[in-house]
C-alpha cells in the first residue's frame, strides 16, 4: 500500500478541518434557539464607515469584501457581498 507523503497528509488534514468548520457555523442554532450575529470583525471593520460603504474583513480563508449594514440594535457590520439581504442561507451555485 503506498503511503501519502506528509505534505499531502496535512493538505488533507487542513482540508477536512476547514469543511468541519464551514459546516459547523452553516448549522442552526441548537433547540431553536437565538441567531448568532455577525462575529465582532465584521463590527470593527465599519467602525468608521457609514451605511452602504464597501468594507473587508479577514478572515482565515482568506479577505472578505462586503458592504457595511445595520445589523438590529447593534450597529453596522461588514456584510459579505452575495448574500441575500434578509441574512437568509448563501444562494445555491
């Protein structure tokens, strides 16, 4: 049996952490509990923006481009671009 170098194993090891990941925030809260909000990042990255400015965020995928929105009671945060307006589940590719 051929073995994969460890290179490739920590390819695939990374991989399958950053699909575990992305899964695990797409679920809905438990129990039917509250929505989480926008994580703090995308609050600092609107800190100084006014409502409907362009904003980016990093992230550890990489850099996120959105445009900065009142999130209820909170204030603005970095929404990223592609995502329905209601905050509804990302549109199907």
């Amino acid at each position: 049996m051929k073995h994969l170098s460890p290179r490739w194993s920590a390819m695939i090891g990374l991989g399958a952490v950053a699909l575990a990941s992305t899964l695990a925030a797409a679920d809905p809260p438990p129990n039917g509990g509250p929505r989480r909000g926008p994580p703090q990042v995308a609050f600092d990255a609107c800190a100084n923006l006014a409502a409907g400015a362009a904003c980016r965020v990093m992230t550890p995928f990489g850099e996120l481009h959105g445009t900065c929105a009142t999130v209820a009671e909170r204030g603005l945060a970095c929404r990223p671009d592609g995502r329905p307006p209601g905050g509804g589940p990302p549109p199907q590719r």
